[in-house]
C-alpha cells in the first residue's frame, strides 16, 4: 500500500499481508476470506479494553 495514503499503526500493524494497490485500486485478495490475517497483539494493544487498563 503507498504509505502516504493511510499512515497509521492499524493501516501497517494490524493486518497481514498488507493491502496492496494497482493503478490507484485495492487489488482482491485470492485467498480464503478477507484474505488477511489480524495480529493479534496488535489487536490487544489498541483495543478500548486495554486502553481503558492502562
């Protein structure tokens, strides 16, 4: 994904692989699903439950 399109922790962090795009679109993924995986610590980290803890 161009970077300077959504610079963030969720856009870079959170998912995996990262979205990627071809001539300015967000090409599907071929894979099962959304096609992505979510990390998990990343889901902790900034969910409204942890921050709420800390």
């Amino acid at each position: 994904m161009a970077p300077e399109l959504w610079l963030s922790a969720i856009r870079s962090e959170l998912v995996r692989p990262e979205f990627t795009t071809k001539n300015g679109i967000i090409e599907l993924p071929r894979t099962p699903g959304l096609g992505v995986e979510l990390n998990d610590d990343v889901v902790r980290r900034l969910s409204p439950a942890t921050a709420a803890r800390a």
